[in-house]
C-alpha cells in the first residue's frame, strides 16, 4: 500500500471523496505525525499500483499532497 500524507482530517476526507469518485478504493488513516517529513497526521493509502493515476488526478483536481 501507499500513502498520500496530508496536512488535516478535512483535507483528507476531501481527498477520499474526489478519489472514490474516479472509482478508487481508498482509506483515511492515521499516521503518526513525528514520521512525516512535515508533521502530517493523516493520509490516504491506496494501492501502489495506481500512484500514477492518484498523482494525476490530485494535480488535475488542484490538490496539494506533502509526501508520498
């Protein structure tokens, strides 16, 4: 599995809302947020596979990401 880190909850429920959308089977999850290079205490993992696809349809979408 990979995982986007993202600054909040909100933004993270935002980001499974518009993947899910294209058809993507995501979770929110919590990380620990002194193992993110910026703090970051949620992220969305998905299957690796796809990070092509994920990528692309963040920057369509305007959506900032810290850190894969």
């Amino acid at each position: 599995m990979c995982i986007i880190s993202l600054k909040s909850n909100t933004y993270a429920q935002k980001v499974r809302n518009i993947l899910r959308n294209y058809g993507m089977n995501v979770e929110i999850i919590r990380l620990e947020p002194q193992k993110t290079k910026h703090g970051c205490s949620y992220g969305i993992s998905f299957q690796c596979e796809r990070l092509y696809y994920v990528k692309t349809i963040l920057n369509q979408n305007n959506i900032d990401y810290v850190e894969i």
